[in-house]
C-alpha cells in the first residue's frame, strides 16, 4: 500500500511539471510587431512588401528558440520591418485567422494548404498574396537574414538562393 502512494504521488507530480512545463512554453516574446493575415494581404496590396508567416504550434520547442534567437534580433527585425508585413498563426488553431478566395481558414486549414510538414515553418508570400514558398524547420539568425533579403528583394525572381548567397557573402 505504501507503494501504491509513493507512485501516486510521483505520478501526481510529474503530471503537474508537464502541465506547468507546456504553459510556459507558449510565453516567449519578440520584437516583431505581428499583424493579422488578411490585414497583411490588404496592406501589401499597396505597399508591394512580401508577407511573412510564422507557423508555429504551442508544444514545438523549436519554434521557440526561433522566437527567442531570430524574432528577438534588431537587426532582423529592422530587415523584417523594411520588407515584410509579418504573420504568426497558430497551426493547429481551430479560429479563423484567414479569408482566401472567400473562404473563411482556420489556423490548421492554411497550414495544410501550405503544406506544412513539421514545426517551426516559414512560409513566404509575395505581395499580392501567392505562395513563393515554405522552409520548414529552425533557420539560424545568420541564414535567416540572409533568406528574407533574398526574398524581401524579390532576388528569387532572377536567381537561386545559392547564387545569390555566392554573389551576396555574409550579407
């Protein structure tokens, strides 16, 4: 018996860590001034920036060192700012965060139309609203600088991103 509420005990605690632990990982703040998707559509229509959205879910311990080491960065922030209009979404969110081609999408809808595999996600829009593409996974700060100039710039129009990283060094 003695055992039977040692382990109860135990298990009661290691419940609670986990409940405090999943908590506190949706906290993490950033620098970026996020906007809404369809307010980021609406206001790349004028302009001409590209849109970038954060695909993020509350459990994925990734997307929170991307918060921490790339959201929370001045100097891509100012870059983000200069090019982009930013767009966190919650990829399992069951809320309407967008309206495309008048349908109303829910967090986990436009994840799926993005084709998202894996968490953190990157997806790249240009300004009027099209796919350019998805980088899936944590991107670190020296390459994530380096990917919204490429796109910002509208360079992957004219290059791959591995020439325009040879003809742009360290940029």
């Amino acid at each position: 018996m003695k055992k039977i509420n040692i382990l109860l005990i135990v298990l009661v605690l290691a419940v609670n860590m986990f409940a405090c632990s999943k908590k506190s990982v949706g906290s993490a703040k950033t620098l970026v001034k996020w906007i809404s998707y369809d307010s980021a559509v609406q206001k790349a229509k004028t302009s001409k920036k590209h849109l970038i959205v954060d695909l993020y879910t509350d459990w994925c311990s990734w997307c929170k060192v991307l918060d921490k080491k790339v959201y929370s960065n001045k100097k891509i922030v100012k870059v983000m700012d200069k090019l982009f209009h930013p767009v966190k979404i919650n990829a399992e969110s069951d809320s309407v965060v967008a309206k495309i081609q008048g349908m109303d999408l829910t967090g986990r809808q436009l994840t799926q139309m993005f084709k998202v595999t894996g968490f953190p996600s990157t997806a790249f829009l240009d300004p009027d609203g099209k796919l350019i593409g998805v980088v899936p996974g944590y991107i670190p700060p020296e390459k994530f600088i380096q990917l919204i100039k490429f796109i910002g710039g509208s360079h992957y129009k004219t290059m791959k991103f591995q020439e325009y990283l040879k003809k742009n060094p360290g940029k």
